[in-house]
C-alpha cells in the first residue's frame, strides 16, 4: 500500500484557475491532478529523455523529440536483434 503525503504549494491565480480546468475537463479532484503533475515532473528530471503525451489509453511516453512512444521503440530494437 503506498502511503501518502501532504505538500503545500503556492500557485499564481491563473496557474490555479488552470489546474482547476484541466481537472474539472478529466473528471478528477484538482489535487489529484496537481499530484499527477508533480509526479510526472519528478519522472521527467530522472529520465530527461522521456515525455509523456496524452494519448488514447492515457499518458503515453514517448522519446524526446520522436514520434515513436517506448513501447514501439522497444518492439523495433527486439526486432533488430539477432536471434539466438
């Protein structure tokens, strides 16, 4: 079970208006929204290589200024190995 953790964080108004819609527009609270956010950025600064996009499952991650998301990626180089 993971446990939480409360963070204070001070937004300016337009940042917090913001927040608010893009929660209201995915039908969560805007502090889930906020804590994906944080989530996602402190992912981002240990794997600078890697963004994530919205896509049709949900936040998708591709490599940085690539269209192809990892999970292609992944299958290409597969592909490109020899078999043993």
């Amino acid at each position: 079970m993971t446990k939480e953790a409360t963070v204070s964080v001070r937004l300016t108004a337009r940042e917090k208006s913001g927040l608010d819609a893009d929660a209201r527009m995915k039908g969560i609270p805007s502090g889930t929204a906020a804590a994906g956010y944080i989530a996602e950025g402190v992912r981002r600064s240990r794997f600078p290589a890697i963004e994530f996009r919205d896509g049709q499952p949900g936040r998708v991650a591709y490599l940085v200024q690539c269209n192809l998301d990892i999970g292609h990626a992944t299958d290409k180089l597969d592909s490109w190995r020899p078999n043993d």
